[in-house]
C-alpha cells in the first residue's frame, strides 16, 4: 500500500482516533502503520478498501474526496471501533489541508501598530537577555519584538460617563490582540513542537504527530490558519522522515519547526497589522486591480515532489510590477512540456503560454493575489497585444536595478520566516558575460562576470532529461566571451549563485526559455569551441564563516532529539573558533543550545527530572532564526563588491553577546 493511493483524513479525525486508544494500543501504532502499508489496497468510488486479513477488512470513505469524519474509517475487527487497525490507517494516509475557517473574523490594521520584526535584525536587543547569557530571564528570548501602546492618560482611572465610552476623536484606541482561546491554542502548538524537538524524527512516532494534529486544528477553530498550517507541514515532513521519502531534506523540517515555534511565540505578544500577519489566511484571496498592460517575458516549466507538471508564465505591466499566469496539475515533467503549446486560461486570450512570454496582453477587470498570480475568473477580459523586447521599455526597466539591490529585494521574497502576503519576487535580472564552466562539489555549472564584476555561478533549474535546462546550459558553456541578458532565480548562498531560467538568444534575435527551449551548436558565436572551464574565482565574504558550526546543531537536534546533542560534550573549541569569527552571538548561542540539551536536573532522592522540553526549545529557536538572518545576510554582501568585513553582515551587534 502507498500512502498516496488512500484518501486524506482531515487532522481532527486522525487526532480524535489516535486519542481513543488505550495506553497498551498507544505502544503497538506506529508497528501498526508499518506493517498496514503492507497490506493490498483497492478503491472503488469514495471508498478505498484495505485487507487486513483474508478475513477482515477496513474501509475508508471520503465523500468529497476527503475523510471529513470519525465515522468515515471503519474495520470489521472484533476490537472495532477501539482497534488499532482505524488509527493506523488515519496515521498512513495524507493529511488533508486545512478546511476554510468556520467563521471570517476581521483583523483591522491599526494606525502605528506594530509590523513583524524581520530575522536579520530580530534577535538584536535580545541577544543579551538569552537565558544564561548575562543572567537575564527567560522571558527575554524572544525573536520578535512586540510593539506596545500605552492606553491614553487617565482613561485608567476616570469614572464611568459619556467622555469614557465615547472618547474624544483624536485618542487612539490600543491595537487589537490576541484572544485567551488563541494564546491557548499557540501554548498547545508550542507545547507539541517541543516534544518534536525533545524526541527527534525517530521518536516523533503516530502518537507525537496526532498531538499535532490535534493542536493545529484547535488552531484552526480558533483563527489562527498561518500556525496551523506549519503544524501541518511538519506532520507531513516528519511521515517523509521516517518513511525514508528521497525528497526528504532535513533543512525542510528544521524551516518547518522554526517557522511553528516562532509563529506560535508571536500570537502571545503580536498586536495590531502584526497579528494579522501572524494569524494569516486559509486562502489568499484575489483583489481587483482595474485594467493592466501586461508584457511577456519569458515561461518555465514547473515540476514538483509530488508528481504536478505545468508552466508558469511571467509577464510585467507598464510600472514594472511583476505577475504569473500558470496551468500547474498532477502530471510530471511530460505534462509541463504539453502545456506550454497549451492556451493561456486569462479572459478571451488565444495565445498560448509559449507565445505569451514573447508577445503581450491587454487585461480589464484583473484580479490579482498578493504573490501576482492572475485570476482567470469571468468577469476577466483579455485580448492579445502587442509585446516588448527585453532592451525595449518597459521591461530593459528590469535590469537598470544594480545587482546588488535586486539580491535584497529578492532575499525579502525568499526569506524562510517572511510573514506571508509579501511583495516581491526572486527573480534577478542581469547583463552579464559568461566566463565557461566551474566545477564543484555537487557537479558543474556556468560561470558569468555580471555588472561591477561580481563573478555569478549559474545552476540548471531542474535536472529532469526531459527538460531542456541541462542541455542548454552546456552548450552555453562552450561560448566564453558571449554577453547575454539573463533571467536566473536568486539561489540564498555564501557566494552570488542562480538558477538560470531565461536569457536572450546568442545571436541577438530574441529570447531563449531554458527549460523549454533547445539551442543547438549552430546558435553559438563559435559552434566548433569546446566547453571551458572558467578559472577559479575567489571566495566570497561569507566563504569563511564558521556558522555553519551552529548550523550543523541546529539541523543534528531535529533527527535524533534533544538527548543526542546532549551528549556532545565540551564545545569550547567550536565557540572559540566561532568568536574568532566575528560572530561571539552565534558563540554564546552554541554554548547555551548545548548546555540546555545537556541539562537534566535531580530530586532531593537522586531521581531525574522531567526535562525542559520549552527551555531548550527555545533556545533552538534562537538558534535558527539567528543561523538563518545571518546566512541571508552573507548571501547579500556576496552581491556587494564594496563590502569586505565578512564580520559586519552580522545581524547581531557583537556587544549584544555575552563575552
């Protein structure tokens, strides 16, 4: 049995299974899971059926095509409805996404309340009051900080009349917070994350995810969509762990885990337009935005993990504002290349998706939703226009921005902790000259000199052999010297690196889409030249940053618990080496990570503690929000020929650090 031929259960059902078996029950789960996927499966209309025997059967219906209810799983065991058969078949299956929200609650933005503090300066003048750093509490480790309005002078205290319940105009009332039942459904989804940490991927079994399970869909119930849905993402990461998923990336899990526990800490002390951010939304929606002027620019082909193919076409509108149009569904690379001969889905438009990235469009009633994607719905009209050149305005627009710029306009679409909704995008446009191949590690790519004379790597977006994006990029390595215009995707690393998504033609005439695209020898200035292999380049600023020694902890917590980075012992040569440096935060971050994990205290009878499951989660917190703005700021001075000091893209001040 595959995980993917069952149905997905909604996560209250699995959490309410799961919570009705006994204790002995409990144990046996995740042997149960297990031993089920081995088990035949066959479906047949909204039932999917799966024989636990020759005798006995369980059944899965999911009307809608999700198993919306407790009822839905039934087995026909002797022990059924209390048997382990149902809680294991809820824990194998998909786990549904979150349902709408049971009632729209507003979230009015308030005039100077507080906006969610970004990772690269969070952690700033918290540093020095990390527990055990300096002596100060606790409380202190906060990486957001919290704005607070004070109430108006004398409200407090006034007595009851009509100036207390109708204020005057001009006094502003505080920003709205968060609720009692929703600061209780963030402690629930905290709580549950650090009994991830506390336990590892290896002991995070059935039991730990419905905890989960059941914490996010609280969440959900109590508006709180942007945390519950990272509750589910690291359920779903946790299954791909321990059921040895290739596509599995440890990095994911440690963003996923990062991402809950801060989200949840937030709720607490968020207020105003930052709650509404922390809360987020089930569904982005789509906002009218009048009539736009659309220029194409180029298609990529889009295949993902979970076996979906498509295209997404971008195009720019006379102000230079970024959108997509694309055709994403279950189907593979085979489907992607399809589709981009396929029409696009906006208004009356003829134009295929291929021909929109080179031609143009004129769009009345758009919809937009807040990453620029276009609805297609059908009050949508769109005829075909006529496009622009890449060196035509208004898209040679797009690489008059330094390169440098367009890395930190990039690096704020990417950020691994930006609060949803965001603008932006990560795409960076360059003029740039290719220098030949560069070997690494992992294989080979294009080496380019772009504007200032940064040196910029260039990767194949997607190694599918059906795709194009290989192929072309080395045939592009067999022209050093050529000048291009290129589209690549900002790749956040210690040295300026891309995936290479379009560029202009070789020879001058028109543009090339790499994924879709095939050049061919006769494109190139000199199709007899052999490959080149670019000579080395040197190192960026962060080439030499030893944070990756914190790195290396933070990702090691997340497969084998809190316990086994207990056991590492002395890490002074690690922090010593890190302080040399120039990063003493990341130092004292180290030191107090291992320290926690390390910690277990006794009773007056010698008897060990319960550990301090929240203490040492948050100090992995720490950890990983600070690793994380602190990479991202290397990956910026990489892009800025004129910074030298790799110790000055430190997010942290150094004296905020203990000594």
């Amino acid at each position: 049995m595959n995980a993917a031929q069952l149905p997905p259960v909604a996560p209250e059902v699995t959490a309410t299974i799961v919570e009705g078996l006994s204790p002995r029950l409990r144990k046996r789960l995740d042997a149960a899971v297990t031993k089920l996927a081995a088990r035949p499966t066959h479906s047949e209309g909204d039932t999917t059926t799966i024989g636990i025997d020759d005798e006995t059967e369980l059944r899965l219906s999911a009307p809608g095509g999700v198993v919306a209810k407790v009822e839905d799983i039934t087995c026909g065991c002797l022990l059924a409805p209390a048997c382990v058969h149902r809680a294991a078949a809820a824990c194998a299956a998909p786990t549904a996404d979150l349902a709408p929200e049971p009632v729209e609650q507003s979230a009015p933005e308030a005039p100077g309340a507080a906006s969610a503090t970004d990772p690269a300066t969070a952690l700033g003048p918290d540093a020095a009051r990390v527990p055990g750093l300096n002596g100060a509490p606790a409380s202190g480790l906060d990486t957001t900080l919290a704005s607070a309005t004070d109430a108006a002078p004398g409200l407090a205290s006034a007595p009851t009349s009509k100036a207390t319940l109708n204020p005057a105009p001009d006094v502003a009332s505080p920003p709205e917070t968060a609720s009692p039942d929703q600061r209780a459904a963030a402690d629930a989804l905290w709580s549950a994350a650090a009994a991830v940490l506390e336990a590892g991927v290896d002991g995070a079994g059935a039991v730990t995810q419905s905890a989960l399970l059941r914490a996010a869909h609280t969440a959900r119930l109590r508006h709180l969509p942007r945390a519950a849905g990272a509750a589910l993402s690291v359920v779903t990461l946790l299954r791909a762990a321990r059921a040895g998923d290739p596509s599995y990336r440890t990095a994911d899990l440690v963003t996923a885990l990062a991402e809950l526990l801060g989200t949840a800490r937030r709720v607490g002390t968020a207020s105003g337009a930052e709650l509404a951010a922390v809360r987020g939304r089930v569904r982005r929606p789509y906002s009218p935005d009048g009539s736009l002027r659309l220029y194409g620019l180029f298609t990529e082909p889009v295949v993902t993990d979970s076996g979906h193919g498509g295209v997404r076409t971008w195009v720019a509108g006379a102000d230079g504002r970024l959108f997509t149009v694309g055709d994403v569904a279950p189907g593979g690379a085979g489907r992607a290349i399809g589709v981009a001969d396929r029409a696009v889905r906006l208004g009356d438009s003829a134009l295929t998706h291929r021909e929109l990235g080179r031609a143009g469009l004129a769009v009345s009633g758009a919809t937009v939703s807040p990453d620029g994607r276009l609805g297609a719905g059908k009050a949508v009209k769109a005829v075909t226009a006529r496009g622009a050149a890449w060196t035509e305005p208004p898209l040679a627009a797009l690489w008059e921005t330094p390169p440098a710029e367009q890395a930190v306009r990039a690096l704020g679409s990417t950020s691994r902790y930006a609060d949803p909704d965001g603008t932006g995008s990560d795409l960076l446009f360059l003029d740039v000259e290719l220098l030949g191949a560069v070997r690494e590690p992992g294989g080979a790519c294009l080496l380019a000199l772009s504007e200032g004379g940064v040196p910029v790597r260039l990767t194949v977006a997607d190694d599918d052999p059906a795709l194009a994006h290989r192929d072309n990029l080395a045939l592009l390595a067999a022209a050093p010297g050529t000048r291009l215009r290129i589209i690549g995707r900002l790749i956040p690393a210690t040295h300026p690196r891309l995936t290479l998504l379009a560029c202009s033609h070789p020879t001058g005439e028109g543009t090339v889409d790499l994924g879709l695209d095939r050049l061919r020898r006769a494109d190139l200035p000199d199709p007899s030249a052999p490959a080149r292999v670019a000579p080395p380049q040197p190192a960026g600023p962060g080439a030499s940053s030893p944070l990756y020694l914190l790195e290396r902890r933070v990702e090691q917590t997340v497969p084998a618990g809190r316990a086994a980075l207990g056991l590492l012992g002395d890490v002074t040569a690690e922090t010593r080496r890190i302080r040399r440096g120039g990063l003493p935060t990341a130092a004292a971050l180290l030191a107090a990570l291992c320290a926690s994990a390390a910690q277990r205290d006794r009773d007056l009878f010698g008897r060990l503690l319960p550990a301090d499951t929240d203490g040492f989660a948050a100090y992995w917190l720490a950890a990983a929000r600070y690793t994380a703005a602190v990479s991202e700021s290397l990956c910026a001075a990489a892009w800025n020929p004129t910074r030298e000091d790799p110790a000055a893209v430190s997010p942290v001040p150094a004296h905020n650090a203990a000594g």
